[in-house]
C-alpha cells in the first residue's frame, strides 16, 4: 500500500498559504508566491531562502521564475518583475480591473489573465501593454502560447497574410465554458472552441500535433485541432472535476476532484490506468522517471507507479491542500496552503523505477510478440480551483 515518508526539511518563511511554485528553467532556483503578498525565491543547493520579493498590496496567485527574472501576479490586479539577484522589483504592469490568476511567459512575451474576462500580452522588458484580447463572458482561468509555425503548412500560412509580421498565437480557457486561440499582433480571435458546458479550468498544447487538450468542471477532458478547431475526442469517465493535466509521450494524466488520476492514449482515447488511494480531490500531479507523483487536497502527497497503478509512496506531513509539486535532483518540492514547502527524498522510488524501466525495456527487445497499450505504456495554466467533493 505505499509507505510514508519525512520530508529532509521543512520551510516555514512564509506567513499565508503557498499558491504557486515555480522552478527556474536551469534548475538552480525555487520560486515560491504566498496569501501573504509576497514571493520567495529559494536555492536548490542549498534549500535556503535567498530572496524575499515584497510590494504588492494583496494575496499572490501564481509565479513564474526564469533564470534571471521572477514574475507575480496578484489579487491587486497588478503583475510584477524581480530580478534575482537583488531583489528589486524591475517593473509593475498595471491595466487589469481585477484579480490576475494566471501569467505566462514566452520569448519577449508577457501574457496575463484576469477576472476582469481579459487576457492581455505585455513587453517582458518594458512597462507596456501591447495587446489586449477581449471577448470572453467570463474570467480567463488558463494561458497557452504557440506559434504558427509549429503547426501550419506553407501554404496554410498564406491565408493568413495580416498575422505575417507576428505568428504568435494566444489559447485561453475561461469559466464560460469556452477555449479562444488569438493573434498576439492583431488582438484577433482565430478560435473559439465551443463543447465543454462547465469551466475550463486546464490546457496542455501539443503543437507538433496539432492538438489541445481542455480539463473542465464538465468532467471531462476534450481534445481539439488547433488549425481547424475541431473538437477530435472526448474523455468522460471522470466523476468531477478535471483540475490538471500533464501530457508524457502520447500519454494524457488528468487529476480530478473525483479523487483519482486517470491516464489516457491520446491516439486512440482508451483509459489505460485510474490511480486512487486520495482522500480528496487530485490538485496537482508530475510525471518523472516512471513515477506519477500527485497533491491532493488531502494534504497528502503521492508516488504511484505510473505503469501499474501500484501506490509506491505517501508523503505526509502537510496540513492543508497541497498547490504545486517540482521535482529537481530527485527530490520532491511541495507546496501547501498550510504555508511551508516541504523537500523530499525520492532517491530511492526513483531508482527502483529506472532499474524496472531497464529491465522492462530489456524483456521487450527480446520479445517478437507486438506489445499492448499498457506494454507502451512505458513510454505534462493546473489552477487554483474551489474542491468540490467532500471528505
């Protein structure tokens, strides 16, 4: 059934609930966004607080940390820039009317959505809008970026000749029910993806395929071809809502507040693996080294093996809902809204798995039978969401 695990260290800096947590792209540094109004930026060396980033007047709702730059977002309806090293807040991006939940950053792109039913794009180097896409009935829940050149043909490019100085498209999911794709250059809708009936409170882009995938309080999991807007499936066996996804070679993981994670082959729609033993809804979840590692509201986090279901780990020591989880050097980041962020050693669920992955991989190359869906098995903006299921 899974044994439990201490976690190596427990950080308590912050004074409110941990919304977000974010890894910087080499690896280096921890970001962390808190009720209490401010980010901390930590050291994955060493696990200690090396940056405190204060200044904005209301709760944080989400972070984004690059390797020399860290972003917030807040329910002061302001966005701000913090470079690292200092500490010092390099820019306020002001212009939304409400909370502002999500960001996202792309190349010199800043992309914000809000509550106020706008998402907009900003300058990463200066304090200027450059866009604002206007047209939802609701508050943007969720952010996506491509670009058409990922997806479209020549020839497809052609019929799109007033986008041609910008090929950057914006996808947002609001609690309209709807997902919109949008020019970034002109502010255009190019999309609007209808079928869901509840909010869309997730996405994971697969731009060499062509494909979106959209979680929602409908309970289900819809994917759709961006070029076209065709609606191509759809997942129902979830029993709430869908809160996260994570897309691993071909293989769609959604977590729900049904309690479970459900894996998925994208190319055929067949449900391979429903993972359970959570005591409330599934929060956030990460795939690494053939291990399913999810949060729950439970306060409890999860290790499974991602192939067979099998519960490896329970990590406990959390009091509340657990936001976010990264993994980095085989150990495991959690943040809770209890506050604290708790490390964990993974070492050993991690090695077990590799030598089992080898030895799978191994067997199959000896074998001439044609492998089963769950023999391929072998082979990832979640967001903040009211729980929905009870205890």
């Amino acid at each position: 059934m899974g044994n439990s695990g201490s976690a190596v260290k427990v950080c308590t800096d912050h004074q409110g609930g941990i919304n977000w947590l974010s890894l910087s792209p080499d690896g280096q540094r921890l970001l962390t966004g808190s009720e209490d109004g401010t980010a901390r930026l930590w050291s994955t060396a060493d696990s200690q607080c090396h940056g405190h980033f204060q200044g904005h007047e209301s709760y944080i709702t989400f972070c984004h940390l690059e390797n020399e730059a860290a972003f917030t977002c807040s329910a002061d309806h302001t966005i701000r820039k913090w470079d690292v090293v200092t500490g010092q807040c390099l820019a306020i991006y002001r212009g939304h009317t409400s909370i502002v939940n999500r960001i996202l950053v792309a190349k010199d792109y800043l992309f914000s959505g809000s509550y106020d039913r706008t998402a907009r794009c900003w300058s990463v180097h200066k304090e200027k809008q450059i866009q604002e896409f206007r047209g939802h009935r609701n508050c943007v829940l969720t952010l996506a970026h491509y670009s058409s050149r990922d997806v479209l043909e020549e020839d497809e490019e052609e019929e799109e000749e007033e986008e041609k100085v910008s090929r950057d498209l914006l996808v947002t999911g609001s609690t309209d029910c709807t997902v919109k794709v949008w020019w970034v250059s002109s502010g255009r809708c190019y999309q609007t993806l209808l079928g869901h009936t509840g909010a869309v409170l997730c996405l994971i882009l697969d731009a060499p395929n062509r494909e979106l995938f959209s979680g929602s309080t409908d309970y289900t999991i819809r994917t759709w071809n961006i070029v076209t807007g065709e609606q191509l499936k759809v997942f129902k066996e979830h029993q709430g809502s869908v809160i996260c996804l994570e897309l691993v070679n071909r293989h769609l993981y959604s977590g729900s507040a049904d309690r479970t994670v459900k894996c998925w082959f994208v190319d055929t729609g067949e449900r391979i693996q429903t993972y359970k033993a959570h005591k409330h809804s599934v929060s956030t979840l990460k795939y690494h080294a053939g291990i399913l590692f999810t949060g729950s509201g439970d306060a409890c986090a999860r290790a499974f093996n991602s192939r067979s279901g099998v519960l490896q780990k329970i990590f406990r020591g959390h009091k509340f809902i657990i936001n976010c989880i990264q993994i980095h050097n085989e150990l495991l980041y959690t943040a809770s809204h209890d506050g604290t962020l708790r490390i964990w050693d993974i070492r050993g669920i991690c090695k077990r798995s590799k030598r089992r992955l080898k030895k799978e991989r191994s067997g199959q190359g000896r074998s001439s039978q044609k492998g089963s869906l769950s023999r391929l098995f072998n082979n990832k903006v979640g967001c903040m969401v009211q729980q929905e299921t009870g205890e």
